[in-house]
C-alpha cells in the first residue's frame, strides 16, 4: 500500500484513520497534505511574517483502490485561510463504483479531467471559489453525477456554469453563493435535467425568475430559493413544475412590480404545491420601489393588481356578447355567430442575462420601433445619427442586426442587454405591436434593476392620454420622465437630432 507522507501530528491522526478506512474499502481522507518540505502549522501564528511558507497545495491522487466510496478532500484553514489546491488525478485511477467525493479549498485546478475517477464520481460536493480543468467548469467531466452542490464565495473566475445541462443524470443540485446575473447562459443551464428531483438556489444573485430556467425540469419535486438581492418572478417560473410537491422561499426580497403579485394568491390558493416562506413570512414580505430606497408590505402592494387588463377585457367583452345575442335575438337571425377574438398580451416572457464588463457594448442604441414606422426609421433615423460622428453611433434594429436563427425573444433580451440604451420611437403602431411590447417591458426591467438612465422615449405622433392608460408601464414612464416629440415643423428638425444625438452619445467611451 502506497502512503503519502504525514507532516504534522494532526495529520498523522486523520491519515491513521485513514489507513484504517482505506482497508475497509471504505473512505479515503485527506487533510491539509503538501508535497513540500516539513513545515510546523501556522495556523495559531500572530506574526505575518512566521507564514510565508503557506503556499498552494498540489495533492496527488494517483493510485487510489479500486474498491473506494468516499474521497474527502479538505484544507485546512491557516493563518491566510483557505489555500488553493491542484489536483494530479491520472488515467490509473479505476474504480469499480460510484464514487462520492467532497472537496474544500480555496480554490481547485485539475488535471486530467478525462480520468474515469472523475466519471466514476455520483456525488460531488464542492466547496471552493471554483474548480476548473482549464477554463471550464469542472462539471463537464463528471458526467454520471447524480447529486452536485457547489458552495463558491461569489467568484467571477467559476467558469460558464451552463454545462450544468449536460448532466442528464443529475436528481439533486444545489448552489450557493454565485452570482448568476454574471452568467451569459443561465436561461438554459437546467436544461434537459429531466430526471431534477431537487433543485437549491442558496444566496445566488439573481435579476428574475421566470420559466425559461424550469422549462425541463419535469420531474422536479423540491425547490428552494433564497436570493441575495431583490428579485422579479414571474408567474410562467412555476407553469413547467408539474410535479412540483414542495416550494420554500427564504429570506425573499421582491420588487414592487404587479407582475410578482401572482405569488401570493397562487401561494394560498393552490393545493398541490405546499409552499413555505421564512425570514420573511408572507405577511411581513417586503417590496422594493421604483425609486430603490423605499420598501412596502408587498402583501398590501399586490392588492392594488386585483383589477388589471385580464379582467377588464373579460367584463367588457362578456358584457358585448350578452348585448349582441339580445340584437340576434331581436331581429330572429339565423346563421353562424361570430364570436368576438380578442389577445390578451402576456407579459410572462423568458429574459436572458446578459453579462457585460464596464463600457464593453456591441451597441450604443437598441431601436424599438413598429416595422410600419420603419420608413422613418430608414430615412430620418440612420442618417441622422449612425452617419454622424465623430462619435459614430452603432445602432441596433431587428431588421438588420437580429441573429438568424434565434429564437426572437432571445434576440431581443440580447439585444437589449447588448446596447448601452434603449430608444423607444412611440406611435399608435407602436402601441398595437406585441414585440414591441415585449421590448418595453423588457427594457423597463433593466432600468428597475440598474438604476441608470438607459431608457429614452421619442413620440413620432401625439397619441391620447386615453390610448396611454391602457399601456400601464408607458403611461408610467411618460409621468416619471423625460421624453422628446417629433416636431412637424422642418425647421425644428435639426435641433431634434441634435438634443437626442448628444444624449445617446454622451459617455459613449468605444
């Protein structure tokens, strides 16, 4: 039996019960073990300076028994707290079983990630700020695991977590302490998780919740969501959970928004999914404002929703079809009815992260505007600001630069989160277009999250305060801010183009 050297009186006593675990073919424990020379502990130091042989770990794995179940691997905090590690698997690891593995370090780096060690693992529980094999996410090689917990301390160096998608055989995954918002693909890292039973979200950053993240996850039955921050959730997150039995919340912070208002009737109403909310309880959940510094009871603020545009398109035309079989009936008319269509816009659309460093944008401009304003768009829009420069302005439009393929709500959160503002040109086509809509809302979710001045209105004709009520978020902004009208007066022109160029350029650094 091949020993690894012991360096210190505490390790001789973990490696001894080792010793006796690994002729059990049971565990394998290692702890705080380097190959380098014999040092004493620091860990109980006061002088800094006593500490400068505290350097990273590189642990060998190669070897180990055939009959393995358990390998632990942790460090040890000393005088700098955890230490990085890197990991020497090797090709000779083979083992017969699942194998589950626990590991906690500063941080981890493997080699060999094709080792069957790593496809041998079923149970993975990570506690470090991240753990790659290059510059991946080690979770592309562990491919038979079935139960992942990774715990991170909110790094910006974890790696693309979308693999995550690829472990088809995965029933329990929890993560904690990440930053999600930094993640470019998180609208389809649970995807094809088909067999999920348990899902943990634990103080993760998150923007919204919606059901592009739980679009798979049929057979989810357990979620727990405690956000770092305040949040949106929007009511499609639970319409693919259908065998969703247990649903807990902890520690919940929401944005006053009617959109989040669904929650709590559909908590207290449902008899399928047992809901549970601690520190707040429902009660005491609080909202944060549009201002980003009030809060109100949130239960209070979702009951202002209870009239909204579902129920008033329902009384109206429920009331028109009564008046209109009492004219068919009047006048004996006989034949086919028709039935009045009426749409009502859905406002539960997926919005994807997009992740961006500082003053690093594809675009200066998102353009929002109906295809039958494109005209203007085309003539007045492009040459007026695109062509002038210097700075020159590099314009988004979904005619021109959506990408072929996509999904169009996908090209439209990109898009969005892509360009560095957001300019919506305002019409009555405007208002009758969904996708704009969509853009709208989407648009106004960022600038509720980031508090920047990222969202600018342009009237292209005057529209009726009446045609506004019924467009709630616009009417909204229109009270709140700022706005330029399309003059009709030619001479006025110019100086249009030149107050909005000045705002669309200013702090444009690339």
């Amino acid at each position: 039996m091949k020993m690894l050297p012991l360096f210190s009186l505490s390790i001789l006593f973990l490696k001894a019960s080792c010793v006796i675990s690994w002729l059990a073919g049971k565990c394998l424990f290692y702890s705080d073990v380097k190959e380098v020379p014999f040092a004493p502990n620091c860990a109980g130091k006061t002088n800094i300076a006593e500490c400068h042989h505290v350097t990273d770990i590189k642990e060998d794995l190669r070897g180990l028994p055939s009959n393995l179940l358990n390998l632990c691997v942790h460090m040890e905090e000393g005088c700098h707290g955890l230490r990085p590690m890197q990991l020497v698997i090797g090709n000779n690891a083979t083992l017969g079983q699942g194998l589950n593995f626990h590991i906690k370090s500063k941080n981890v780096t493997v080699e060999d990630c094709n080792s069957s060690l790593l496809t041998s693992v079923v149970t993975l529980k990570i506690n470090a700020a991240y753990m790659k094999c290059g510059n991946e996410f080690i979770g592309k090689y562990v491919k038979s695991v079935v139960n992942l917990e990774f715990e991170s301390m909110f790094s910006d160096n974890i790696g693309d977590l979308v693999v995550i998608n690829q472990l088809v055989h995965l029933q329990t995954l929890k993560l904690e302490n990440i930053d999600l918002t930094k993640q470019p693909n998180l609208a389809i890292m649970f995807r094809n998780l088909t067999k999920l039973q348990t899902l943990m979200l634990t103080n993760c950053r998150m923007f919204f919740l919606d059901g592009s993240l739980t679009k798979d996850l049929k057979a989810l039955t357990g979620l727990l969501l405690m956000p770092k921050d305040n949040i949106n959730i929007l009511q499609n997150l639970v319409e693919h959970l259908t065998s969703l039995k247990y649903l807990q919340f902890r520690g919940l912070g929401l944005y006053c928004n009617c959109d989040n208002a669904w929650l709590v009737s559909w908590a207290k109403d449902n008899r399928k999914v047992q809901v549970a909310m601690f520190s707040p309880f429902m009660k005491e959940l609080q909202c944060l404002t549009d201002n980003g510094i009030d809060h109100l009871n949130f239960v209070d603020y979702s009951k202002n929703c209870s009239f909204d545009i579902e129920f008033v398109f329902f009384t109206s035309t429920s009331a028109f079809l009564c008046i209109f079989i009492i004219v068919v009936l009047s006048y004996k008319f006989a034949g086919q009815y028709i039935a009045p269509i009426y749409h009502i816009a859905s406002g539960w659309f997926r919005e994807a992260l997009h992740v961006t460093s500082k003053h690093q944008y594809r675009y200066d401009v998102f353009v929002s505007y109906s295809s039958k304003d494109e005209h203007w768009v085309i003539e007045e829009l492009l040459p007026n600001l695109e062509r002038r420069g210097p700075p020159f302005l590099r314009l988004c439009l979904h005619s021109r630069d959506f990408q072929l393929g996509q999904d169009i709500v996908e090209n439209i959160t990109d898009s969005i989160y892509a360009s560095r503002r957001t300019l919506c040109l305002v019409s009555r086509n405007y208002l009758g277009s969904n996708w704009c809509s969509l853009e709208m809302q989407l648009a106004t979710y960022r600038l509720q999250v980031e508090h920047r001045d990222i969202l600018i209105l342009v009237f292209l004709e005057a529209i009726p305060s009446r045609l506004l009520s019924s467009h709630h978020r616009l009417a909204r902004l229109v009270k709140t801010r700022t706005y330029l009208d399309w003059p009709q007066d030619l001479e006025m022109h110019e100086a249009f183009w030149d107050r909005l160029w000045c705002k669309l350029s200013s702090n444009k650094t690339n």
